[in-house]
C-alpha cells in the first residue's frame, strides 16, 4: 500500500513546519502545505490525499470548517481538525462537516499519528463499502426473478398475467425480466418434424403417381 498522502492547511508557518516535520519522520508524504482555504480547495481536488489536516483559523475568505465542507462536499476527502479552540460553538459547526478526528493544540505526535491512522482506516472502509453496495444494487438491477404460481395452458402453453390476458411465454418472460430468445429444436421435436416430413414428401410422391 503506498504510504499516506496529507494536505496540511495551517495559518502558522512554525507549526506547519513542526507538523510537516514530524509526519515526515512517521514516514507519511505530505503533498502541499497551505495557509488559505482557496488554495486548499484546489489542492485537494488536484492532488486527491489521503486526509487533510485543517486548522480552523485561516488566512483568506475561507475558515478552515467551511474550507472542509467544500472539500467533503466536492471530493468526499476525510478531514481532521487542528485547533486550539474547544468552545462549544466552534465545535458545534465543526461536526456539521463530519470531520474524522478534532485535535486540539499543542499536538501530541502519538495521538495526531493514530487520529491520521484511524481516519485514512475508516474512509478506505466507507470507499469500499460504498463500493460493495453500488455492485450490489448493479447485480440486482439485472437480475429480474420471476416468483409465484404462474397459470399454463396445457395446449398451447401460453402464460395468463395477472391482468387476465394470455401471453405467449416468450413476450411474458421478455416483458418481466433482460432475458432474450433464440428459437431452435431440442431432439425430440426434430426428430418428430423430420419424420412429419419424411411422411409428407412420401404422401406427394404417392400423390403424383
């Protein structure tokens, strides 16, 4: 698996370059280090990482909650919170977003590598999941079954629907489900229409004698 991409959106160039610095150590690529949220938007949508690691002060129009609204919004990125604020409004608008992890400053490296760990984990699981289900529901929007007791003329073996008209069963099972018909003889009826054959051109031959 190749090693983990992250977007950093920091205001404040000393703590970015700590954070950049000890991710670098973990072993993770850092991709962009940015201090807006213009530049976020279209980093994020250009370079696809991992997570991105939002402070909430940023530089520009764009805080960093509603820089991670359009992110999620746009390219369905996994994003974590730096903060050094924990009041109870910031934290209300910060879970509006559905963010995978809220740290808060000064950053503990243990807990910042295992909060990354955890939100790259969880987003790969939905992805896949995500994944799982759109199949599922491809597979069985191909897959009509027809169920219950269906009504057969013992003559000419036409199928009654439910509305009382009598179909032939090929436009029955056509009209119900993807499946398609391709005619032909199985042994038995070729054999008879070879012998029904056989019989009439001896019947003409008789005949023109």
């Amino acid at each position: 698996m190749h090693p983990i991409s992250i977007l950093i959106v920091e205001d404040e160039a000393i703590v970015s370059a700590d954070i950049q610095d000890r991710l670098k150590t973990c072993g993770y690529t850092i991709c962009a280090a940015l201090d807006n949220g213009a530049d976020a938007l279209r980093w994020a949508g250009e370079t696809k990482p991992d997570v991105v690691l939002m402070d909430i002060n940023l530089n520009g129009a764009l805080d960093g909650i509603e820089t991670a609204r359009l992110i999620r919004e746009r390219f369905g990125l996994p994003v974590v919170y730096l903060s050094a604020y924990s009041d109870a409004e910031t934290l209300e608008r910060a879970k509006i977003t559905q963010p995978y992890g809220y740290l808060l400053k000064p950053l503990a490296e243990r807990e910042l590598v295992i909060t990354i760990e955890m939100a790259v984990y969880k987003h790969r699981a939905e992805r896949e999941q995500e994944r799982l289900v759109h199949d599922l529901e491809k597979a069985l929007e191909e897959v009509k079954t027809l169920r219950g007791l269906l009504p057969i003329c013992c003559e000419c073996k036409k199928i009654r629907a439910a509305d009382g008209d009598w179909e032939s069963i090929e436009a029955y099972v056509s009209s119900r489900t993807d499946a398609t018909f391709s005619h032909g003889y199985c042994p038995e009826c070729f054999r008879r229409a070879v012998e029904e054959l056989d019989a009439a051109a001896i019947r003409k031959v008789a005949g023109g004698a």
